[in-house]
C-alpha cells in the first residue's frame, strides 16, 4: 500500500470518527429534548389538573354557599350585603314618609291650635266675668241695706229676683262662689287680710268672709278676703 493510500485512509476513518461523534452528540441532544418535552407535558399535565381541581372545589364552594344563603334565614347585621332597592319604590316611600310627617306636624299644630284658642277664649271669658263681679257685691250689699218690713215689698223682691237670676247664668257659665267660713286657711283661695280670736272656730280655720271670692271652672277668678281664727 502507498503512501497516499495510507493517507487517505487515515482520513476516511478520522472523518468516521468525527460523523460518528457528530451522530453521538445528535442522539443525546435529542434524548435531551425528548427528556425536556416530557417533562414539561408533565408539568403542563399537572398545571392543568390543578386548575381543574381549583375550579370544580370553587364550584363546589359556591354552590355550598348558595345552598346555605337560600336555606338560612335572612339576618340583618352591620356587616350584612345591603339588598339593591327599587329607585321607584325608594322614592315613593320616601315621598309616603315626607306625607306622613307632615301629617303628623299639622294635626299637632292643629292641636296646639285648638288649645291656645280655648284658653284665650276662657281667659277672655274670665276676664269679662271678673268685671261683673263688684256689680253682684253690690248687688248683695244692697239687698243686705233693705230694711226688714221691707223685704216683701215689690221693689226688694224684683231686685232679690234679679240676683238670683245673675247668679244662676254665672253658675251655668261655670263661676261658683269659693267657700271660705269654717274652712281651713289655703292660700291658693283665700286672702287673709287679718287674724281674729274666734271661740268657735280653731286656729287657721276662716272665722270670717270679708269679700266673697269665685272660681271660674278651676281658675281662681278672685280669693276671699277673709279673717283668720287665731
């Protein structure tokens, strides 16, 4: 064998040695591939049955949820979830309660009205009344002055007539006269103007009526000036 033949046969098997060593490199580079695709199809699997199994528990967790809102009563708490309201229904039971209040604050003013009329009217009553009052003192101390063979005659009887008939409409307007004599002293009905020694009488008790006092309904239109037992 020549030279060259010798030669070339070197560098025949170093460039088998070279295509083998190539096709080594190859077939491990893919059996690294292959290795590195099926894991990540492994992980790929195992991402997506993860998520699969998050999803159906929270699914199941929803349903769970739904199931126990529908079944439990309905509880009402700070931290409860405000139902959403009907704008229309807010609204008319908005306007409803402003109609109701305003309802209310008529009727009480209506009220308070009425009352203050009622008492301006019977203080307007009470006074006019308390006018007529010295017209019956005088009255009574006329009919007290008539001489005693006078009495029956026509003038005292048409005078003591009138009297009486006075003092009925008073009475049925609701004055009456405040009883004094043999009463205890109260200072919301009587005015004592002085204190005397009584023998029938003890001591506080009215032993005399000076000036005949009168209530109107329960208002005193004017106290008794009396005099005090000692």
């Amino acid at each position: 064998m020549s030279n060259t033949d010798k030669k070339e046969k070197q560098v025949s098997e170093q460039e088998k040695e070279v295509l083998e060593d190539i096709m080594e490199e190859l077939e491990q580079e893919a059996e690294e591939r292959a290795e590195t695709k099926e894991t990540e199809n492994k992980e790929k699997e195992n991402n997506e049955k993860e998520n699969k199994d998050s999803a159906e528990k929270a699914e199941k967790t929803e349903k769970a949820e739904a199931s126990a809102d529908a079944e439990a009563p309905k509880k009402k708490g700070p931290f409860a979830k405000k139902e959403k309201k009907d704008p229309l229904k807010e609204k008319v039971e908005e306007l409803n309660d402003r109609v109701m209040r305003q309802m209310a604050e008529f009727d009480n003013f209506r009220k308070r009205t009425d009352k203050e009329k009622a008492q301006m009217f019977e203080q307007g009553q009470g006074s006019v009344l308390e006018k007529l009052l010295p017209v019956i003192d005088n009255f009574e101390r006329g009919l007290a002055t008539v001489p005693e063979a006078e009495k029956d005659g026509a003038f005292a009887d048409g005078m003591n007539k009138i009297y009486k008939q006075l003092i009925t409409e008073l009475e049925n307007l609701g004055v009456t006269p405040i009883e004094a004599v043999g009463k205890e002293f109260d200072p919301n009905l009587h005015n004592a103007v002085m204190q005397v020694e009584s023998a029938e009488y003890e001591s506080g008790i009215v032993a005399q009526e000076l000036q005949k006092g009168y209530k109107f309904h329960d208002t005193v239109l004017r106290h008794s000036m009396v005099a005090v037992a000692q």
